[in-house]
C-alpha cells in the first residue's frame, strides 16, 4: 500500500486545523520563550514537570527528548542491563524494543489477546523466567493493559514499566496510565495524544529515588554542573516544546472528548457490519483512542478502496517486530505469536484526531460500510 495519505480528502492525520485555530497562541508561547534567555532546562521544563506529573495521577514527571529515550532511561533507571529479559509484545511500534536493546537487555515478547490486541496474561505468565527483570506492556493504540492483574501475576520482584506512548489520558479504575506501574515513558511526538511541534518524552513515576535517578541520567549523570556521578547521556526537553506542551495540557480532556465523539460515531455505523469488529470496550477501561482500529476481512482490499476515495487508513503494525529482519537474531520464526501474526493482516486504524469533522467520520465509516455490500 504505497498511497501517500497526505494527499487524500480525509486525512488519517492533521495537526494544520488545531495549527490555525491556535496559531496566535503558538506564536506568543514562541516569543516569549525565545525572548526568556533560557532555552535548555529552564521555567517551562518545570512548568510542564509539575503539570503533567498531576495530570497523570502522579508524584514525579522527567522531561526527556523522546519517548524512545523515556523508555530507555526509565530502564537504565531501574538498573535492567545486558543479558536481562524485559517481557513486552510484538504488535507494537519498533522504539519499544530499540529501547530494550539500547539498554543491552532482551526482549521476550509475549502474545497478545486477539480482541483487545493487548499482551496476553497467560502468555506472558509463561514467559516469566529467573532473568526477567521488568515486564513492559504496551497501552496499544489507546487501550489500557489490566496493570493490577499483571502486577498479581509478576509478583514484587519484576518492575513494571508502561509504555504510555498511545495513551496519555486514559484510564484503568479511574487511574491514569503512567500512575499503574512502577514507572512510565510517554512520547510527545507530534501525532502522539499530546504531541508537541517536535520529539519529546517524559518519564512518570512517583518514586522519588527513581525520579532523581531519570534527571541525572537525561544530564550525562550530573547532580551538579561540569561533575558526573555516573554515566548518563543528553536527553532534554527543550523549552520551546515544554511550553507548547503546556498550553495544549489545557485542552487535552477536551481533545480526548473529542476522540471519544469520533469513536463513537464510528461504533455506530461500524458495529452491525458483520466482516468487521470494532475496537473492544471494557467496564474498567477509558480507551484514549490515539488510533480507532478496527478487525477486518479482506483488509488490503479495503484499504485500496478507501484509498481509492480519497480515506486515508493504515496499518498498525503491518509487521509483527518478531518477525523483522533487525530484529532476527532474537531467533523468533513465524508461527511463534500466532495471534499477533493473524492480527498484522487483519487490523486497520481509520482517520482520527480531534479536529477530524464528524461529517469527514461518517463518510469513512460509510466508505466501509459500502464496502461489504
Ligand atoms: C511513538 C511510540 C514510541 C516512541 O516515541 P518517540 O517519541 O517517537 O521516540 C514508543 N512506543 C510506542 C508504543 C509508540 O507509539
């Protein structure tokens, strides 16, 4: 599928109308930042810290240059090093496991549950060996992994580490994702639930040892200037990011009203269509719907035809991360995460973001629809 959904009628993605909308707010927050004479480290960092660790039901939020990194570090943090085995999924995005990687540790992944795409806790049970370190479940595409049951399953020992990438705003009982495990990574890219104009991550926890532990690690190691007291790296917020994060804090439960409208409008068409399912609800769960995913049959050709009218759709994931030639040498063959396997050539996420037109909603769900008749 080489379409390139930039050029269709109904954008899979857009950040141009909220762009417009609050263009003047964009470029006050600019000046004023690059009028401060602090650009690296300074007020805003603080101000979003504070802001977004309360946003999450949390003590503790790091600022950090990616979600990747926020990963990373959060693992350095709780000292997962080679040869370590950290549990996560397979149906995720490839920064999950380079981050696994990058701290020299193995990834082990564990099936997912075929109507929530969620890590599968039976699976999972079995991959629990004397080398697991941490267990790193996913929040896939907005839905919340039942983090209680996985903590009952992995007991004290093995750390919980959330990849919040897709979920900022959801939550589990009332919870937040990022205040369920021990520590958490969000990713503030510009598609992200609250994406910046740039990278950016965060780390949150309200462990305050490993809180200090993320901000020395994101300032090659240093406590204080020009002294590392261990080998850190350079991952930093900038200002200018802290500041634009800050503004759309405000309106995040807005946005993710409005994400909530558009799934709904489309469970209405979508849900007596007998070829396809849609995204699975639970009692516990606020799904955050960072992507609306639906089951499919016949998924190519309903992709092609939605392309063919202007719809842009994609494929979360088209390739199982097991199954990758970078990532080969973990030794995984086809047929090892069936169900994983069975989902990357049935699943397809419809245009959303929250300034996406109901009308522009309807006319996709009915482009599906019309495409089963
Ligand atoms: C986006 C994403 C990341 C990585 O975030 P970056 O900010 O792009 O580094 C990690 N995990 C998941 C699930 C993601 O969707």
């Amino acid at each position: 599928m080489k379409v390139s959904i930039f050029a269709m009628k109904i954008n899979y993605w857009d950040y141009l109308a909220e762009y417009s909308t609050n263009r003047g707010n964009y470029l006050a927050i600019a000046d004023k930042v690059f009028s401060s004479g602090r650009l690296i480290l300074g007020e805003e960092v603080a101000a979003f810290e504070k802001n977004f660790a309360s946003y999450c039901n949390s003590d503790y939020a790091v600022g950090l240059n990616s979600g990747t990194d926020a990963l990373f570090i959060a693992m350095k943090a709780l000292g997962i090093k080679a040869g370590d085995e950290v549990i996560t999924v397979s149906n995720t995005a490839v920064p999950t496991v380079a981050a696994i990687r990058a701290t020299g540790a193995i990834p082990v992944f564990a099936d997912v549950e075929e109507d929530s795409f969620l890590i599968d806790l039976n699976d999972m049970a079995t991959k629990i060996t004397t080398r697991t370190k941490a267990i790193l479940p996913v929040h896939l595409f907005g839905a919340v992994c039942d983090v209680d049951k996985i903590r009952e399953i992995a007991g004290s020992k093995i750390d919980i580490i959330e990849d919040c990438a897709q979920s900022c705003g959801a939550t589990l009982k009332g919870k937040k994702t990022g205040s369920l495990g021990d520590i958490a990574a969000f990713s503030f890219y510009p598609t992200k639930i609250l994406g910046g104009f740039g990278d950016g991550g965060a780390v949150v926890t309200s462990d305050e040892a490993l809180a200090k532990k993320v901000k020395r690690l994101r300032m090659y190691g240093m406590d204080s200037e020009y002294y590392s007291e261990e080998e850190g790296y350079n991952s930093r917020l900038d200002e200018i990011q802290a500041a634009i994060l800050n503004f759309k804090l405000q309106s995040l439960d807005a946005a993710l009203e409005k994400r909530k409208n558009i799934a709904i409008c489309y469970d209405a068409i979508l849900k007596n269509v007998e070829e396809l399912l849609i995204p699975k609800q639970t009692a516990n769960m606020q799904h955050g719907y960072y992507l609306y995913t639906i089951r499919c049959n016949k998924r190519d050709q309903l992709a092609a035809s939605l392309h063919e009218k202007g719809i842009g759709a994609k494929v979360n994931y088209p390739y199982p991360i097991h199954l990758m030639r970078g990532y080969s040498f973990l030794g995984y063959k086809k047929g090892d995460l069936p169900v994983t396997e069975k989902l990357a050539d049935s699943i397809l996420s419809l245009p959303i973001y929250p300034e996406l037109p109901l009308e522009q909603v309807e006319a996709a769900a009915d482009a599906v629809r019309q495409f089963y008749r």
